[in-house]
C-alpha cells in the first residue's frame, strides 16, 4: 500500500472499544473496513483484527495516523499521553481531526499534548458492537461543526449520540461508559432469582436480559417516565409490590446512584494530573 491518505479512518489502540465501533460501523455500512488501518501492540492482536475484519494493520501509530483524515484514540487513558507526545505522531496529526475515547482525559491536555490536531472528545459504550450504543460527544479546539458531523454520523451507525459540553464527560463516562457492567450484574441477579426459583439458568439469563431491554426500550420509545411504568405494572397487594419493597430494602437506588457517583470520581482522574506537562 501507497503510504499517502489512502484510508478514511485510523484507530490507535484497537482494543475492545476500539473493535466495538469498528465491527458497529462496518455492520452499518458507514466503513468500509478496506479504507480502514488499525494499530495494536502485539502482532497476534493485528493479525486477529485483519483476519475478523479485513482492515489495514499496523503496529506504529504514526504510520496509521498518516493515512487518514481521522484518527480514533482509543489506548487506556493511562498511555494516552505517551502515545501522542511520539513525535512521529505529532507530525501526522497536524491539521488533522482526532477523536478520543480515552476516559478522563481531558480535551485541555489532548490539545497539549497534541497542538496541531483538530480535536474531539468521545465517549462511547460497548454495544456500539451491536448497534446499541451510547455516545457522548464533546468538541473542542480547531473542530469545525463539519467535523462534528462526520463523527457523529460514525456513531449514530452503532447507536444513540448527545453532544454535551465537556464537564459533563466524566458522570457520562460512569452512566453509559460503565453502564454496561452494572446493567450486566443487574441481568445476573434477576437471573440468580430465577435459578434460586428453578428456571434453568440459560432461561433465566434469556427471560432477564430481554426484560431489562425491554424495560429500557419502553422508557425510550414511550418517553414515559420510569416510575409511570412501574406503577403501571404495580397491582395493589400483587407480587411486583411485594418485589419492590425487597429491592428498596436492599437500598438498590442508592446501591445504583452511589455507584455511579463513584465510578464518576475514579473516571475523573483516570487522564492523570491537568498540570502534567
Ligand atoms: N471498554 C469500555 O467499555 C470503554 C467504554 C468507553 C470508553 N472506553 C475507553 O476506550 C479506551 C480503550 O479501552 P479498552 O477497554 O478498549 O482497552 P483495551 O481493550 O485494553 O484496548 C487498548 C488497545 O490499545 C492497544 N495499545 C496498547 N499500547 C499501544 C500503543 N503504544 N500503541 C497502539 N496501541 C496500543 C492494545 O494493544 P494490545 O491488544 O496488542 O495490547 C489494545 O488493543 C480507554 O481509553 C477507555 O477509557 C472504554
């Protein structure tokens, strides 16, 4: 391959948020994965990602970044600013729009660490894999609304995207970055009840995870409240009341918001110190 713009998208780090968006945006058509070049840090990885989806590979950044008009950063937000600072890197990413996903890294020090890039902020779940994602977008410096537009069009193929001001990146990061996790040990639970109570597990797993999704759906589509859906289905004396005071004795809201809270703090410094040079 020619080393010139040949691709229409770079993604540093192709790791399992990286592959999310990536198999979301081919299964939607909005990338065509011979236009798209991938890096990682073991070989095995690389071949893994040609192999499942037939991008371009490479295990140097600068390389990748060179062959795009975008470049997706998507390393651990821990190695995010060793990754930019490559001086290789920096080259290839002036004038030129880069998106990071990393968690709690802030569009003030991607803009240090990465002068000569148009940036914007990104914070996107795992069902992005299946067209059921939850992204945030924040723009910041040398962005143009253009750009905004091109990104979010890239997520909008694997899901639902808001664009929010940056302050609020690190609760996002916590509610639908993370969300996935707490909703997954939600669905375990339900389906715990059911084994508890005799169902096979496979069943109890399938009857949970759909009765979750399906709760979500209706607050989305209906854009009814939750509570309204769930006096909704409370009978006086029936057995979902007597369910619901077990949850609220077991203090699952606060559980749930304390959780989010907290996964909120811990996202917020995940970028290192704002004074890091
Ligand atoms: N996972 C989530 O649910 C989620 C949700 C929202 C946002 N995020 C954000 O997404 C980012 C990635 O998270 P993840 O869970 O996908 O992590 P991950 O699975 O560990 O992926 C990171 C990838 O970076 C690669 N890598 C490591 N060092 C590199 C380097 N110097 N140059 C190029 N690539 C390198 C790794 O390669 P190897 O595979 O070869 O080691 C790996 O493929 C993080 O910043 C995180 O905050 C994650």
């Amino acid at each position: 391959m020619s080393s010139g713009v040949d691709c229409d998208l770079a993604i540093l780090g192709c790791g399992t948020m990286g592959e999310a968006i990536l198999a979301g945006a081919i299964r939607a058509n909005v990338l065509d994965p011979r236009r798209v070049i991938v890096t990682a840090r073991r070989p095995e990885r690389l071949t893994e990602l040609s192999e499942r989806h037939g991008v371009y590979t490479s295990s140097h950044n600068a390389i990748a970044a060179a062959r795009a008009p975008v470049s997706l950063l998507a390393v651990k937000p821990q190695i995010a600013r060793e990754v930019l600072l490559d001086p290789d890197l920096q080259g290839s990413l002036d004038g030129r729009l880069l998106v990071s996903i990393a968690a709690g890294t802030r569009l003030e020090q991607l803009a240090r660490w990465s002068p000569g890039a148009q940036l914007i902020r990104a914070m996107p779940n795992t069902p992005c894999t299946i067209g059921e994602g939850m992204t945030v977008l924040s723009p910041g410096s040398g962005s143009t609304p253009e750009h905004l537009l091109l990104v979010r069009r890239l997520f909008e193929a694997v899901g639902r995207v808001r664009v929010l001001e940056e302050r609020h990146l690190d609760v996002v990061t916590a509610l639908s970055g993370s969300g996935p996790a707490f909703a997954c040990v939600v669905i375990e639970a339900l389906a715990d009840g059911g084994v508890m109570m005799g169902l096979p597990r496979d069943v109890a797993i399938e009857l949970a995870a759909q009765t979750v999704q399906g709760a979500g759906r209706l607050v989305l589509q209906t854009g009814t409240h939750p509570s309204a859906l769930k006096d909704s289905v409370t009978t006086p004396a029936g057995c979902t009341i007597a369910g619901l005071l077990t949850m609220e004795d077991g203090r699952i809201r606060s559980t749930l918001a304390r959780t989010i809270q907290e996964a909120a703090q811990v996202a917020s410094s995940l970028g290192g110190p704002s004074d890091e040079p």
